[in-house]
C-alpha cells in the first residue's frame, strides 16, 4: 500500500527551462511534506518542505506547491541547470507519529545543457 | 559541521552470514533513524531512536533485524541471518527532537547478499 506516490520514474528537460516533479499521497493524516534531492552515491539531501497549513512555499529556484483537496503536490525548479539533474524523493509525515517519514519511489531528474 | 558518518561503505556477504552497520550522528541530534533503500524503491524506515530509546520499530523484521544506539550517540544495525531481498542500501539519518522531518542522511552501507 503505498501512500506516497510518484508516478513518473523519470523526466528529462532542457536547461533553463522548468522542470515540474509531482506526487500524490493517501493518507489524509499528512500534514507535512518535503521534497529530498539525491545524487548517486549519497545520502538525500533536504531540499523544501511545506506544512499542511500552507499552498506555496518558495526557496529560490525552488518553490512547493500543496492542493489538499487533490492530495497532490509539486515541486518546481526554474530555471533548471545540469546540476539539479538527481532523484528526487516525495515524502510526508504526520505530526503524531514522531514525524516518521513515508517516501514515494523518486523520480530521476535529468537537465540537458 | 562534520555530517552523518556510516560504515562500512560497502559489503558483500553469502545468505544465511551476518552483517553490522555503524552510524554516527551529528553531534547533538537526538533522534536517530535507519532506512532501508531497495533498489527502484523509496527509502523505508526500520527503525527510529530518540536518544537510548526506541520509537518506532514496526517494519523492521525482528527474526533478522536488530538495532541498538548506547549511550543515545552511535548506533548499529544488525542482519543474522541476511536473505538475498536484503540487498539493499542502509541509510542513518538523523535530526533534532521535535524536528519537522529534516533529516539528514549519511551516505549510506550498500549490502549485496549473494
């Protein structure tokens, strides 16, 4: 049963365009999300997160959108350079389970110069 | 600010032989985690510590697994006996209480059971 869902294993755009990541999740306990950005041979890293309580949340060329209705949220990269090219991970928690973290499967990001 | 350290980077066993992990956290990061990454898959969380304690344990399979963080700093994970769907990344992360979910991770111990 998985509750965070990231339906496309891959994307592939061109620099300095914008590069959309979606993921959708079931839980409706939710109430805190994160994107993590992973490069081959490492650890994720933390890249953006937003609580429940907000739709937006914009840290430079990265901004997270939230719909709760649709249980849906998305990351967007603009522009996108060769660098953000990794996997990155969906994840959700809810504040009553010690924030455990339940993540999607990833999607690979790769940015063409 | 040194990061999450992990050893050993890499291990390569037979089925039914035994294995350990070694995490060390940041420095001053209470809560302590141990995530499974499959290959293709998301990271699974196996189990959760704050400070000596256990907090969550529930996926992680007991007839195999175990887990253990003296002292509330370093942390190990055991498999005895490792199965071929053991395979997998061990990723520690860890944070601060109460922290919202930002975890940091170390980079991992990649184990291929043959």
């Amino acid at each position: 049963d998985q509750q965070v869902k990231q339906n496309s294993p891959s994307l592939s755009v061109q620099e300095g365009r914008i590069s959309i990541l979606n993921c959708d999740y079931t839980n409706s306990m939710f109430d805190y999300f994160l994107w993590y950005k992973k490069y081959p041979a490492e650890g994720p890293t933390f890249l953006i997160s937003i609580s429940s309580i907000k739709d937006k949340n914009e840290d430079g060329r990265f901004t997270v959108f939230l719909n709760k209705s649709a249980k849906h949220l998305s990351l967007h990269i603009v522009p996108s350079q060769p660098g953000d090219s990794a996997v990155y991970f969906c994840a959700a928690s809810d504040g009553g389970s010690n924030y455990k973290l339940t993540f999607g499967k990833g999607t690979l990001l790769t940015v063409n110069p | 600010e040194a990061g999450v350290a992990q050893s050993p980077r890499y291990k390569i066993i037979e089925k039914r032989q035994s294995v350990a992990f070694w995490c060390n956290p940041i420095s001053g990061h209470a809560t302590l985690y141990w995530y499974q990454q499959i290959l293709g898959q998301g990271p699974k969380l196996l189990i959760q510590f704050q400070n000596n304690g256990v907090v969550d344990d529930s996926q992680l399979p007991k007839d195999r697994f175990s887990a253990e963080r003296l002292k509330g700093v370093d942390s190990t994970l055991k498999i005895q006996p490792a199965k071929l769907e053991d395979s997998a990344v061990y990723l520690c992360a860890s944070s601060f209480i109460g922290g919202t979910g930002e975890l940091f991770f170390g980079e991992g111990s990649r184990l291929t059971v043959l």
